[in-house]
C-alpha cells in the first residue's frame, strides 16, 4: 500500500455529503430501493476502512471507501457529461477489476444501466451485444480492446492502472471537476426502484444470446440476501473468483458494499493468487463453480486455513469429494442456484442440523440439492413442463412431492427479470404461466426441497428411460480416482441412446491407469453398475485431459455432444 | 416439554403447502414486501423446529414453526369468518405471550391491521384507543379483560394456556375448521405493499395518544435490518424483555421468524427468569432499556454467561457504567435509537475498530451517541428547528457538523411511518419539509454520528444557556455509587431554571449514605462541577428509592416535573 496514492482526483473533499438530491413530492415512507445506497452509506459511516484491493497486477490500487465512493461520484459525472442520459446503456468489458466495480455503481449514479459483458467471447459476439444493447459508451479492459474495434459508441479505456495518465482515470478527472462545485447532492436518486440497473447477456449456448434486463428494486433485496445467507459484516473479506461480468457477480459487488466488506479483485483465476489470498487476506467468503473449486482443493498450497471460509457454489451441484475435501480444510460450501434471470442466486440448500450425523455419502446426496428460495426470492416451484399447444396463460400445476416426477423449475418474484430487453416475444414464452420459466429439469422432494435433473437437453433418453446426466455423473464422481467427470448421449442403434463418460483423472491417479485406459473403463462401468440402473451406466468411458467450458466455468455439454455426433 | 401437546387443529395437514393465492395480472417480477413471509419460509424450511416457548406460566406452551404456522392460519381465518375485511383494525391487549406473536402474523395474513394496545394503561385510556381505532375485534389476555369493560367490539379471551378449552383456543378452532378445506392458498397474498400492517399508538405523554401507521413494506424492511444488524440468524433464541406491545415489539416478532430462530416470551420483567433463560436456555439476543439493563446486572443471579449476548439498547443512550457491567458478563450492547414512528430503531451506533483502543470513558462517549441510518433506514438528519411561522414545506438545513449546534432529528424513507391515523393536521405537522420530525434535540458530530441532547421538553434554560438534561444525566451517572439517575429543570427565581437530579443508589452503597443524603448530594455536587459547565450542575439532589417509569421502562419526566412543580 506504501507505493500506491489514489489520483488527486480520487480524493473527497472535505465535508463530503453522501445525501442525494431527492425529488421533490415524493411520499416521506417511500423512499425507492436501489443497490448504489450501499456504498454510499459505507463511506458515510466506515470512511477510512479498505474498500476493494486489487493487489496482484504490475500497478496494485487500495481504496478506502470515502475515496472509492468519490470515484463513482466522478465516473457518474464523467458519463453525464460524455451525454450519458437516463436509461442508457453502458457496456463493460473488463476482468475482475476495480474498474467493473466502480461501472456497477457508478453507471447506477447516473441513472444508466450497465451492461457488463464476458470477456471471453468472440468480437463477433461482443459486437452482436454491443449493437443490440445499442450500448452508448463502452469501457474496456486494456486487455480486450481487439474486442471493441470497429464499435460505434465511445471507448474508454482502462490500463488498470488506477494511476495518471490512465485513459480511464483521464475520463473521472473530467468528472471530478464537474462534482467538485455539486457532489452528492448534485445527483437525483431514482425514485422510479423498478428503472433497469442491469442488461445482462445470457451466454447464449442456443441461439444469440438474450438480454436480461434487472431492476434496481431486484438488485437491492438480491444483494440484501446474499449478503445474510452467507453472513458477511464488515469483518468481512471477499474474494473475486466468479467473474463479475457474470449476471453482474450475482449481485456481489452490491452485496460486499452492503456488508462494509473489503473486496480483493484478481484479474484471472490464478490458484496462487487465491491461495495466498486465502491464508494471508483474512479471506471469509468467496464464490465460485465446482470446477473452479476443484482446481483449488488441487492446486499445491492447499493446506488447513486458520480461519473458517464460506464458499457458495453454484453452476453445477457439488460432489462428495468436492464437500469432503472442502471441509476438510476448513471451507464451509454453500449451496446455491439460480441462472442470469434470477440475478444469479435465488435459492440455497439450507443445511438442517439433523444431516451433521448422516454419513458424508447421504449428506452429500442432500446438500447436492438445489433447495428453497433463498430469503428475498418468493417462489420457486417445479411444475409440469409445457406441452406442444399450451396456451402461455395457462395455470401452472406442480408435479407431486415425491423426488421423483420430473419438471420443470419456475420462478415468481422480486428476484426474477423484468423482461428480456427488446424480445417481447421470448419475455412472453419466458413468463409462461405468470411465472419465469427456467428451462432446468427436477424434481420436488417431500421436504420441499428442489434437485435439479438436467437441463432438458442434458436428459438422455436410453431404453425410453429418462437418464439424467446429472444424477450419473453424481454417482461416477464418487469414484476415487476421478477428478472431474461429464455425462452426454451418444446415438446408440438398439437403445436410442445410452450414456457417454468424459473422465478427468485425478492427478494423482492419472500415473496408475496410464496405457490403461480401457481397463479404468471397465473399472468405472463396474462401479456405476453398482449404484445405477443399467439404463443409466455410461456405455462409453473416455478420458481426457481437460473439459471443454464456457466463460464461467460450466462444462459446455454442447461442445462435447457435437464431438459424441462425429464418433 | 413432555407435559406439552397443541391442540388437534394446531396440527397442519399433511402435504400443506405454504403458498398463498397470488392475484392475477401481477407482473412476474413484483411481489409484494410482507412481513408474512418469513414465518411461512420458516416453516417450510425448517418445520420442526422450535419457532417459540412460552416456559414460566402455569400452563407453558412450545410450538414448532409447522405447527406454529397453522396456528397463524387458523387465527386468520377465524378472523374472516367473525367478519374482519381487509384494513379492519383487530387490537391485541396482553403481555409477552404467543397470542400477541401470532397475532402480528395471523392478522396480517387475513389483511387486517394488528393494534396492539399498552396493557399497562387505564381502562380510559384503552377506551380511547379502542375507539380512534374503530377496533372491531379485541383479543385479551385474562390478566387485562378490566381494561375492555363495556367495549363494543367482539372480545376473545385468551386464557394463555394453549389448550382446549381456552376460549382463544376455541376461537382458533373456528379458523382450522374453515381452513382444511383451503389451506394457505385459499388465501390471497396482499398486492398492495404499502397497506397498512400495523397501528400502535404513541404513549402520549402529552395530549391525546396518536395512532401510528405502518406498512407491510416498511415492517418487511425494518424486521430485515434489525436481524442482520444484531447478526440474528436460525442459531439465535431471543428473549422476549421489551413488549411487544410497544412498536410492534420493534418488528422482532417478524426480524425472530426471518431468521428462523427460536424467540422465548416472558409475560414481564423477571430478573429470576431472564437469568435463568440468560444461562440455561441458550439465550443469544434481547432487546431492553438501559433501565431494565441496569435491573439484570443488579440481579443477584447475575454472573458471567457461558456465551456472548447481544443486548440491543435503545430508549436512552446506556452509560458508561452500564456498558463496562455489561461487558463484564459476555453482554455486548449494541445501542440503536428510534420512535414508534420510525418501527422502533432505524440508526445504530456502529462501533468502530478504532474506538477498541480507548479507554472506557471515552469509548463510552462514542457508544452513548444515536449513530447513523441502519441497513433499509434511509435519511437521518439533524435540522434546525421549525420558527414560528415558518411554512410546512420550508426547505429543512443541516446544522453544522460541529458536535454542538442543537437541531431536530428529522428521518424520512422506508422505515417512517405512513401517517397517524385519523387526523391528516398532526401528519402535515409531523411531516414539515418533507421528513418526519421527531421532535428529539440532537447535535451533528463531525464524524456523521447523531448525538441525542434531549426531548425540547427537557432541556434546562439555566442562566439563559441551554443545558441537556440527558448530558447531565451521562457526566453523574459516572459517580461510582450511582445506580440510576434523572435530571429534570426546577424553577429558579435566580436563573429561571436549575437542574435538580433524582438519585437512585447502588443497593450496596445505600448503607454507605443512609441518613447522610446530604452529604451525598454534595459528594455529587462536587463530582458535577468537576465535569460540568456551573450552568448544568445539579443545584438540588434528592435520593430516592424508584423513578417512574412508563410501560416500556422510560423514565417518565413528566412526572418528576409535576413532582418539582410542587415544592
């Protein structure tokens, strides 16, 4: 910290209000809900506390709150005056950085709506996004500029600096001058707490992907429970391992702000960088994929940690080994799903204090589970999936609570979308029912408890027996030589299809079945024989080195469908 | 336990689902804020779980959350069918017991607005509130049927036994045979979140009580902050100390269902009980006055507790006395202030890591002070006072942050009431400039915190100078052998007015001065003027053995001053 200085411009005068202007007639009770309250009043009350570090790049940058709060004063400034009007799309396509933690308030200040997209993509895919969102300003990553040539709207760019000279820090200077004579009190608040926060892009696996338009109401109860459920306070400190360009970070960088947490931002996902984060930052609470949990319990500084830490998983559900290995050093998983729709989050598997005596294989099973709606998220039910014909108002039934039957999950709510932004006619099929329509496949069991099958294209169909690939890959994982394992349908000429294994070894492992890999076949279909029924036990064993995925660190099933078409 | 069974219809069918009807045409992504809410996750997450005890009666009662929520339904349905309608007042007169919970739940659910009505008034007074209420049901506890003589409403007799035969039980009775065939949704879920969820009128220690109203979104918001401002979550057990008749209990009836913990009602203020539950039933959260606080450390049960507590301080500011006894025993106080018309608290005094390092007296100081907005608390400000003559809608100014001009506390956001019910002049007034104004005198401190110098009533015009009361009250509370103390203004034929303290001694040294009160006051005399300008030192002290107090333990100056009027 001793090396870095926030810009002159970064600075707050003194006196600083945090008080926005308010409109006039507005109802004294009523004060319209919006996430950018929570930094505000971190810098009112914690002024001098770490905001966000980002330590491990060539220009590391420590802000304080009171000095990170006049950075999105400045950037709120800087876009009004660059003609950023109400209502207007910012896009953002940068890495875990300040600069995207900054856009996530920032862009809300001046009543814009920001539009973080996955770095990851192709230019053909950003320009899609940027022209759809019709996005009037972009700011970039230094990193991802080949991304955004050719673009219409104005590119600012970020060295990730922090430090003069910055085209970024040049654009919140020009915002600064313009805040010095007005500050806070200069800005309106919202008073209209259903105006867009966000436009989200789906990663669009089928078809161009679709824009998710948030709420500024849904992103401050979203935040509100994220930060409850997994106990963050000011004591608080937050690792960025998901990337915040997804679904906004699931509401994380209100929900840091929110909690008076420090945030860490690490550009890439770097074991490390995280591990030394984990045992030298007082890290307590990250998020992250399976995927990326796994590489982590892998990598070689795994070790105990000297203080409990919260891990909430999503994306796909955690396996036995997974939750075996991260208690084990003192990560506590918690459970959590929800898709883009659903500002990420929306439901958690809430542990009952009965499981601690099931064996760790039955407790799995359980916390495996996708749960209940989370505490600000109203409905999530499983119902039957909608037929050729249906009409789109039609009453949604749920399946019975048996753990068996399977449907489809669907939400209702102030965790759900507005809308899909200039697609009336996906919103309308996506709300069939009065009710968001998720697309994933479960069941309901009688504890009320949701578990996800699969997406309904995941589902493989062998014998005219539903397999779920998700349940058979549940069962493979608890082979002990398996690092990671993805389940498809391939053709099967007798069967119609029948289940196909892609197999990371464990590293350790990979040493005893090398030249022998149709004997660990053999060996895992006589371990799946002993826990699946015979429909649902891969015919195919392939390892592989690694799996194909997406920006997010899901297992892109698609990707590995069209390899099974070739065989 | 053992001895304990509910009732036949408190037992929920099997398969009941905790979804209420949601009205047609609703967009998918609004629902509605409601307290209610968090009672029906928590019994669908967490079903056997203990939701309340009722423990030190002659016939105690234990409800699980399933069991509990039936009960909730039952009494709201039974309200419908003894003909409550959406916005009819239901007033509640009893202790802490399970009634006065259930109907902060069960009469929110059948849309009516719950009145809970002190029970430590004069049958007067609870006439006038019956009537300004237009009450048309009324449920009593047994001790307090004198209090509803002669009132029109239907009444319905809780006998706080939970049995059969109890005439409330009978009532919930009507409820359950009405509800099997509906269920919860058979009812509609609230779409206005604005609609009124509760009226609890003021203590009207001048003129007539004033009715308060408060809304389903603003108890939603409230109850959210006061959980996870206390750290409340499904480990906690809170003890029921201050009644729940006063502001809706804070909104702890539904922050204790939000978090799923256990909540242990106590029908008054027993030291021998609440120590008891302090360390057998694993107590971790009360809320109380600084008066009660002082009772529980004086308490010969009182000793260290085997576990932190939170003591959630709010009425006046704890001393350091108070804080460092506290302390002492594993209670940490957390000190919050607010108004009926403010839900109860809505600021917090934030400790912060700084003030560790101080010494008692000083961190005191900071501790005493009223703090910042909490969580969903919006604006807090403190204002220079109406003039005479100054129009309603006058734009309010900020006192300077200087930690010594006197102004008004003003608030204004979703933890403020709606309005007073009935009488649109006292709501205009109360809402002057578009705040509500809490008629609490407070200074600004150049660190954004709000510190409380008195009621204007209260402070003392000496020599021409203002002097808190409250001030005065902070600097003799500090001599050792003090264990309660008021100062209130005494006329003066010099000075116009002078302080006179009322002393309650620590019961071990009121054998140090007995006879030798005199002596004593000069002691304290001496004491002040080491500490306090002339103009706020006590001129008169007199000893006494109890200060009045109001039903929720506040002192009542009102009657010191009548007292002091008289010699």
């Amino acid at each position: 910290m001793e090396f870095f200085k926030p810009t002159p411009e970064s600075i707050p005068p003194t006196g600083v209000s945090y008080r926005l202007r308010i409109p006039k007639g507005l109802p004294v009770h009523r004060h319209a809900l919006n996430p950018l309250a929570f930094v505000l009043r971190s810098a009112q009350i914690y002024p001098d506390k770490l905001a966000i570090a980002h330590p491990d790049v060539p220009h590391p940058v420590y802000y304080t709150y009171s000095v990170w709060a006049q950075r999105i004063q400045n950037l709120a400034y800087a876009l009004i005056q660059a003609g950023i009007r109400p209502g207007d799309r910012v896009a953002v396509i940068a890495p875990n950085t300040p600069v995207i933690a900054e856009a996530h308030h920032g862009v809300l200040a001046a009543h814009a709506v920001v539009c973080p997209i996955n770095s990851r993509l192709t230019p053909q895919e950003v320009a899609y996004i940027l022209d759809h969102s019709a996005s009037k300003l972009i700011i970039v990553d230094h990193e991802f500029t080949h991304l955004v040539r050719g673009a219409k709207a104005r590119v600012i760019v970020s060295n990730d600096t922090g430090r003069a000279g910055d085209p970024y820090e040049d654009f919140l200077s020009v915002g600064r001058r313009f805040s010095a004579e007005k500050g806070w009190p200069g800005l309106e608040w919202e008073k209209d707490e259903e105006a867009p926060s966000a436009l989200c892009y789906t990663s669009g696996t089928t078809g161009r992907p679709k824009g998710v338009v948030t709420t500024l109401r849904g992103a401050y109860l979203a935040a509100l429970a994220n930060a409850y459920e997994t106990g963050m306070n000011r004591d608080s400190t937050y690792l960025w391992i998901l990337p915040m360009f997804h679904a906004s970070g699931w509401t994380y960088p209100w929900s840091v702000t929110l909690a008076s947490a420090l945030q860490i931002t690490l550009r890439s996902v770097s074991y490390p960088h995280i591990w030394n984060h984990l045992l030298n930052s007082g890290v307590t609470h990250y998020c992250a994929a399976p995927t990326v949990q796994i590489g982590l319990i892998n990598a070689p500084q795994a070790q105990r940690l000297p203080r409990p830490v919260v891990a909430i998983i999503a994306g796909s559900a955690p396996t036995a080994h997974l939750i075996r290995e991260l208690e084990k050093i003192g990560i506590m998983p918690v459970h959590v799903y929800g898709l883009t729709e659903t500002y990420g989050p929306c439901t958690k598997c809430y542990e009952q204090p009965s499981w601690k005596s099931l064996s760790l294989e039955d407790r799995t099973k359980l916390i495996a589970r996708q749960g209940v709606s989370f505490l600000t998220a109203d409905e999530t039910r499983v119902v039957y999936p909608a037929k050729e014909g249906d009409a789109l108002d039609a009453e949604l039934a749920d399946v019975p609570k048996d753990g068996k039957t399977m449907g489809e999950i669907v939400m209702r709510g102030n965790i759900v979308m507005k809308e899909y932004f200039r697609d009336t006619e996906a919103t309308r099929k996506a709300f069939r029912g009065g009710y968001y329509n998720s697309g994933d496949l479960a069941v309901m069991h009688p504890d009320g408890y949701i578990e996800i099958q699969d997406r309904s294209k995941d589902i493989i169909i062998s014998g005219g027996e539903n397999a779920s690939s998700l349940a058979i890959e549940q069962e493979l994982s608890s082979h002990p030589d398996i690092l990671e394992v993805s389940v498809v349908a391939r053709p099967h000429p007798k069967w119609g299809e029948r289940p196909m294994a892609f197999v990371i070894l464990h590293p350790q492992k990979a040493e005893k079945w090398a030249g022998k890999h149709d004997e660990f076949g053999k060996d895992l279909k006589k371990h799946a024989r002993a826990r699946l029924p015979g429909f649902a036990c891969p015919e195919w064993v392939k390892v592989v080195e690694e799996l194909p995925k997406t920006a997010t660190g899901k297992i892109q099933k698609v990707v590995l469908r069209k390899a099974v078409a070739k065989l």
